[in-house]
C-alpha cells in the first residue's frame, strides 16, 4: 500500500476551526474522512507535516568482495543470496543490496531437467544418428510410459485472475495423491493406446513383459497385418525394465530381435517424438490448473486428451525424425529442441 496524502492546508484550517468548537479528534477525522491517528499527530504538533519516508543507503562492498561474489556464485549454482554471501563472510548486507549485486552477475534458474551429457553419451547418439539416416521412420513404433498425477506435473498453477476475482483455491493431496502409469506408442499417423500400468504394480522386466503381452500384443499388434509385422521396427528407451536380458530374450520370442528392435542412445528423450505427445496430453488435461479428485478421473481425462489427438498432429510428430538426426549431427551429439 503506498503512502497516503499529507494533510492539505485546507484541511488544516478546518481542524483548527473544529478544535475551537471543541471537537474531538475523533470526530474531527469522521467529518474529514481522514484517518484518526493522522489528525491526532498533526493536532500534536500543527507544525510538522507527514514524514516522508528516507531509504537507508544500501551498504556498499568493494571490489575485492565483488570478486569473491562472483566466484562463490560460480561454485554455488542454485544457492540463495545468503548463503553466496555467508560463505564469503560478508556479513550485513541487506537482501534487496544482495541480489541487486547478484543480478548484474547472474540470473535466477531452475535446475535443468536433463542429465549433463558426457562425451560417451554425445559419440553415441553421433553413432545412433548415422545409424538410422536412411530409416522410413514410418515404419518405426516409438514407445514410452508417462506418469500423470491428480495436480498435475508440479503441483500447483498459475495465470491471470480479473480484477475484483479471488484466485481459485488449490486442493493438497495427502502424500502428493499418487499418479497413473501410462504407456503408449505411435507410429506413422496411428497412435496405439494409450493402456494403463495397474495401480501398484512396479514395472520390471516380468510385469513389463506381461503388461505388453496383455495390451500392446493382444489389443493391437495381432490385428497386423504379416507384411507389417515384418517390417516394423519397435522403439523403447534404456529403462531397466526394457533393456534387460529378460526383456530383450522375452521380444526376440515375439520375433521382435535384431533390426527390428531399435538401439537406443543413452539420456535422450529429446530424441523421442512420442515425448511431444506427453506434453499435448499433458497441456489438454491440466489446463486452466484443473484437478482432479481420483486416479480414475485423471486416467478418464488421459483418455480423452489422446482421443482428440489426430492423425495429422502424430504423423507431424513422427515425421520430424529426419530433422532430428540432422541437429544430433550439426551439434555433435549434443541436446537438440524440441
């Protein structure tokens, strides 16, 4: 709230004549619809208007401290603006001087969801990209699991509220509410699913096997046609559960072995096109910071979002394979948007 008006000369003039009349302060701010304590402290002394308020000079540090700042900003990535000072012993700078400072040396982030990529993981996915240059990625199913919870991918929303409207008040669920598994692939312009993992269910090799067997395999690949079961290439990333011997043997049977069973590069989702499908289901079912009261309600509206997903909006997705391999090689390995 800022600072109101100091009393006017006319509104002076009236107090004093109110006075005469022998008001009472109390009165006097009623007529004058002025606060109370504001007439009580000019009636205390009639000459001295409103204080204005005078910041303090914030404490300056010279540049030898400024230097060990920025060092200790460098080493201390995600810290707060005490704890960079602390651990320089500069002691009694208020925090507004603090991150003034810090603000011409450096910005305020959020930590990187990717993993650092090492030079290992960079030469693979180099390999992995020249690998498949040539591939009809129109044959190509590209699978993932994604796990959805009841407030969403952080918990909490946010966005503009009109004016003279109260803010929408934000359920907490008890122990975060839990969230659903769920898997899906697409391939071409089709999408497969998406199923979901039973609730309680920890995926390791066996339980991922049989929950292939029981969706994937049954609902969906046996209505292939032989010439597309033959040419089908079947893409999974590197979780336990997937590239285990137990898996990998468990495939081979179904007679998904060999080139029909996609390599894949070590920490990259951003190579995944079905990781964008994630996001558009995401975005449809948490928009305007909805919620929801159950895993079954939550799993209803999964369903939904990816019902409304067409064809055009997956073959766009999967068709970006090419370009994809193309910034893997132009950035030597290294993340590429997506």
């Amino acid at each position: 709230m800022g600072q109101k008006k100091d009393l006017t000369g006319s509104e002076k003039s009236k107090i004093v004549r109110y006075l005469a009349e022998a008001c009472s302060s109390l009165k006097i701010a009623k007529l004058l619809k002025r606060d109370h304590r504001t007439i009580k402290r000019f009636i205390q002394n009639s000459q001295q208007g409103r204080k204005k308020r005078v910041d303090k000079p914030r404490r300056k540090i010279t540049a030898h401290e400024l230097r060990k700042v920025k060092r200790a900003a460098a080493k201390m990535p995600l810290a707060t603006s005490l704890a960079i000072f602390q651990s320089c012993n500069i002691t009694g700078v208020p925090k507004s001087t603090r991150c003034a400072i810090l603000r011409d040396m450096a910005k305020v982030r959020k930590a990187e969801r990717r993993p650092p990529l090492n030079k290992t993981h960079k030469l693979k996915r180099q390999d992995w990209a020249k690998k498949y240059l040539k591939t009809d990625f129109s044959k190509v199913l590209w699978t993932d699991e994604m796990r959805v919870s009841l407030d969403g991918p952080d918990g909490w929303a946010r966005g503009w509220i009109g004016k003279g409207q109260r803010a929408p008040v934000r359920l907490r669920c008890q122990q975060g509410g839990g969230g659903v598994l769920v898997w899906a692939g697409i391939i071409k312009d089709e999408l497969v699913g998406p199923f979901r993992v039973e609730d309680g269910v920890e995926l390791n090799s066996q339980s991922y096997c049989q929950f292939l067997e029981d969706t994937f395999f049954k609902q969906w690949y046996r209505k292939k046609s032989a010439s597309f079961k033959k040419n089908m290439i079947f893409m999974q990333d590197n979780a336990p559960s997937h590239a285990s011997k137990y898996s990998t043997a468990w495939l081979a049977r179904k007679g998904i072995k060999e080139e029909k069973l996609m390599t894949w590069p070590p920490c990259s989702p951003d190579l995944n096109p079905i990781e964008n499908l994630w996001s558009i289901i995401k975005c449809e079912i948490y928009k305007e910071g909805k919620q929801y009261t159950s895993l079954n309600r939550v799993w209803e509206a999964v369903v939904a979002a990816a019902r409304n997903v067409d064809g055009e909006q997956i073959k766009t997705l999967t068709g970006s394979m090419d370009g994809r391999l193309l910034s893997v090689l132009a950035k030597k390995g290294g993340y590429i948007g997506r």
